[in-house]
C-alpha cells in the first residue's frame, strides 16, 4: 500500500510546477516566456498522468471496498494472516501491529513491524488477507536482502533532504538562470526532482515483487483457493498501478525541467 515516504514524494514532484510555470517573471528576456512544443508536451502529459493517477486511486478504492465484503473460508483476520505468513517464512523478530487510517498498511523495516491499518488488522475478508500478506512480503525481503529493497532504504534519508530542498532550489536556479545565464543550480535542483523519481522506479520492483511472493504464499499455504486467489491478485494489481503511475509522472516531470531549462538558453 502507498506508504507516508511515497506520498510525500508524489506531492512533492508538483510543487515545483507553480515555481516553472511563474519562469517568465523572473527573466527580461519575453521570448523565454514562450513554451517549446517539448515543454508543452511533458506538461500536458504530467497533466494527463495526474488524471489517470486519480482514477487509478479511485479504482483501488473500489476494488478494496469490494472484496472487504468477501470473507475468504479461512476465516483469520488480516493480523492472523501476516503472522502465520512470517512464521512460515522462520522471521521471528517482526512484529504485526495496528495503525489507525485507510490503506495505511506498510512494513517498518527500523521497528521490525508490519503495521496494518483499521479495515485489515482485524478484518477477515479477501482484501485484508491480501493485504497483510502483500506487507509481510516486504518483510520476507528484507530478511533476504532483496536488493531492490536496500537500495529503496538507502536513498530514504537522501530523498527525504532533496524532496523538502527542490523547490527551493529550482526558484533560486532560475532567478539566477535569468540574472547570470547560469544554469548550475537549476540543474543542482533538477537532480534533487531526479533522486526522487529515483526512488519512485526503485519502488515498483519491490512492490510487484511483495505482491508475488504474496500471492504465491497464499496459494501454496492454502490460505486462499480457487476464486479468492484471483480477487486478491486483482486488488493487489490495482495496489502495484499506483506505484506506475508515481513513477510515470515523476519521469515526466524530469523531462519537463530539462525541457524548460534547455528551452531557455535560446
């Protein structure tokens, strides 16, 4: 499920368009003021992203919604179904607890728990099932070391500083851009904005990754059969579109920075 970290950073990745879209203010020269086709292009594709990012949202939603109406043979909760899951993987030393909000389920790899939200924790239906099992599958990979999933942990701390300094920066570069013709900052902004988009490609192998091992451990522990398997692969698949579509915009919006400051050099 989208956790705080990659939230934060789809909000982040649009603050810095109020600042490129005000460009033209701060340079003398009217002809910046005008968009390249390249730079109206990524605009209206970020544009179109953020549409179909809502929709996408919107659908998991509903998904989700959906089969929390379908109680799955098993009858465990979603709490009951993550420490089976890790017993059967030998990891011991995680912790499945509950926290308050909607689709707020994630794994802490700091305090070793699985935390899962009001509508999974105690909820005997297909999609907590889903769920818990989809966190516990980050869980098993970090027990294994899943590179991917290290790699994730490892560009936190940078992400975090380059997603609160990028508009900063990029408002500073283009003032100076405009000024000087120097262009060092706004590129210094723009690789913040890429350490971001980083994180979000990163993120879809580890969570298509989660949501396999899920899936195959609910299969092959006979926690789920038949028809529930496919509504959990079902909700799970909505789940992971997510993740696409952050990683989407945040390449686009890249692109649109690149575009703007090459555009702006003639």
């Amino acid at each position: 499920m989208p956790t705080g970290q990659q939230t934060k950073t789809q909000k982040i990745m649009l603050q810095p368009l109020v600042s490129l879209l005000q460009a033209g203010y701060y340079t003398t020269n009217p002809d910046a003021m005008a968009y390249s086709s390249a730079q109206a292009g990524m605009f209206i594709l970020i544009i179109a992203i953020g549409i179909i990012g809502y929709i996408v949202q919107a659908r998991l939603q509903s998904v989700f919604k959906k089969y929390s109406r379908v109680q799955f043979p098993g009858g465990l909760t979603g709490a009951e179904v993550a420490e089976k899951m890790l017993r059967d993987h030998h990891i011991y030393n995680v912790k499945v607890t509950h926290v308050s909000g909607m689709l707020t389920d994630h794994f802490n790899p700091k305090t070793m728990t699985v935390n899962l939200s009001d509508a999974v924790y105690s909820s005997t239906s297909v999609a907590a099932a889903a769920v818990a099992a989809h966190e516990c599958g980050h869980a098993v990979q970090h027990a294994q070391e899943y590179a991917p999933l290290v790699m994730r942990s490892q560009l936190v701390p940078v992400v975090q500083f380059a997603s609160s300094a990028a508009t900063w920066v990029i408002i500073l570069g283009l003032v100076l851009l405009a000024s000087t013709n120097n262009e060092t900052v706004c590129w210094l902004g723009v690789g913040m904005i890429a350490m971001s988009a980083l994180f979000s490609i990163v993120t879809l192998p580890v969570e298509y990754n989660a949501s396999s091992r899920a899936l195959a451990w609910l299969e092959s522990s006979r926690t789920m059969q038949g028809v529930q398997i496919d509504q959990a692969r079902e909700a799970l698949t909505w789940a992971a579109r997510t993740y696409l579509v952050a990683a989407l915009s945040a390449i686009a919006s890249v692109l649109y920075y690149v575009f703007l400051i090459l555009g702006r050099r003639d």
